[in-house]
C-alpha cells in the first residue's frame, strides 16, 4: 500500500555535508495477508524496535511487513509519525485517535 502524496514527507533542503543522515525513521507494519495498516511508529533505532516487536510478541516478524522512512531529524520524523497516525489510522495506533473513534477493543 503506498503512502499518498500529501502524506509523504515534503524534506526540505539541505546543504551538502560530509555528516551522516540523521537517524530517526518511520515505519508502517503491515499485516502480511491482508496488507492491512497495523502500526506507525518512529524511531532513532530501526532495528533494535523491530526486534522489540518480535520479543515481545505484539507481530511475528514473518506475519508483517515493514516499510520506513529513513534518514529523518527528529523533529520531521516526529511529525510525519504524527500526521501519517491521524490520517491513515492503523489499526494498532491508540495513540492520537480520539477515544470516541478507537475501536471498543482499545478502550
């Protein structure tokens, strides 16, 4: 499932730098069979959170699918985190979706 356009993150530029690209991501977890949006989240550690997932047993890692964002300063990935929660609404995601709308599960 691709992200819309005016979900994407719209970077602003940047000068050229020898610094590495800042380290925080966004990633979507998707479930494997029906392609449903589970999850967004952000990250300053991509692949230490995807096995957090997997420890604790919230997905099995061959059950999802993960798409990220990469390469995001803080402030962007916190934003776009934010922004791609309200509108795309993972079914997982409590956070940021008005208890009025959360399904009975959650609340």
């Amino acid at each position: 499932m691709a992200i819309p356009p005016k979900l994407a993150l719209q970077r602003m530029s940047r000068p050229m730098s020898s610094l590495p690209p800042p380290p925080w991501s966004v990633y979507r977890i998707y479930d494997q069979r029906t392609d449903e949006l589970l999850y967004v989240g952000c990250t300053n550690n991509l692949k230490r959170r995807k096995r957090e997932h997997h420890d604790n047993y919230i997905y099995r890692l061959d059950a999802v699918r993960y798409e990220a964002d990469q390469g995001l300063g803080e402030f962007e990935a916190l934003r776009l985190e934010r922004v791609q929660i309200r509108e795309l609404r993972p079914r997982d995601n409590q956070r940021l979706v008005p208890k009025r709308d959360r399904p009975e599960w959650l609340t």
